[in-house]
C-alpha cells in the first residue's frame, strides 16, 4: 500500500501563493520520479510538473516560471510552490508517484487537494 498525504490548498485571491505538499509513505520502492497534476471542473487532468530522483524538472507551459517543484528525498516529499496564482489555476491538484518502468507499477495517485483562485 502506497498512501500520499498532500496538504496545503485553499482559497486564495489571484495574485496571490500556495505552497503544497504531499508526502509518501509505504511501499513506494522503484520510484523514480514525483509531481502533481491537476483537474479543473470538465476537464481532463493535466501535469503541472514534475521531479526525478536526479532532480530534473518539467513543468506544464502554462505553469513556468510561476510554480517551482521541489523535493525532500530523505523524507520522500514533494513540494509546490505556486506563485502568481490566477483564476484559471482552479483545481483540484493531485500528488503522483511513478516507478521504474520494468518494475511494471502503476503510478500512485493522492486524494486530491483543492486550490480555489478568486479574481
């Protein structure tokens, strides 16, 4: 069993900064990368971003240079800072896990937290 524990969502003005964080426990042996994602009301989920073991990052087009992915490897954590939020970061955000391909595991996936941007 993998458990996520994410925190860190609310309401917040546009403009204005969240900081999430999710961290995991159990057996997430073979990870080898962690981010989030992120679901607004009738869409599809999409990647915010995301950290390897290494330390390399992504990041969706629509999130540069506003929100940094960081990571706490010794406690298996993973952090969002997101900055400038605007209307349209609405969403549900969700902590995901990924592991080695030829372990042949599905990524593991937070309950969610939700983020609530008023203009």
């Amino acid at each position: 069993q993998v458990q996520l524990a994410e925190s860190g969502g609310g309401l917040v003005q546009a403009g204005g900064s969240l900081r999430l964080s999710c961290a995991a426990s159990g057996s997430i042996s073979g990870l080898s990368a962690m981010g989030w994602y992120r679901q607004a009301p009738g869409k599809q989920r999409e990647l915010v971003a995301v950290i390897t073991n290494g330390g390399s990052t992504n990041y969706a087009d629509a999130v540069k240079g506003r929100f940094t992915i960081s990571r706490d490897n010794a406690q298996n954590t993973v952090f969002l800072q997101m900055n400038s939020l605007k209307p349209e970061d609405t969403a549900v955000y969700y902590c995901n896990i990924e592991y080695f391909r030829f372990l042949g595991k599905g990524p593991s996936w937070g309950q969610g937290t939700q983020v609530l941007v008023s203009s």
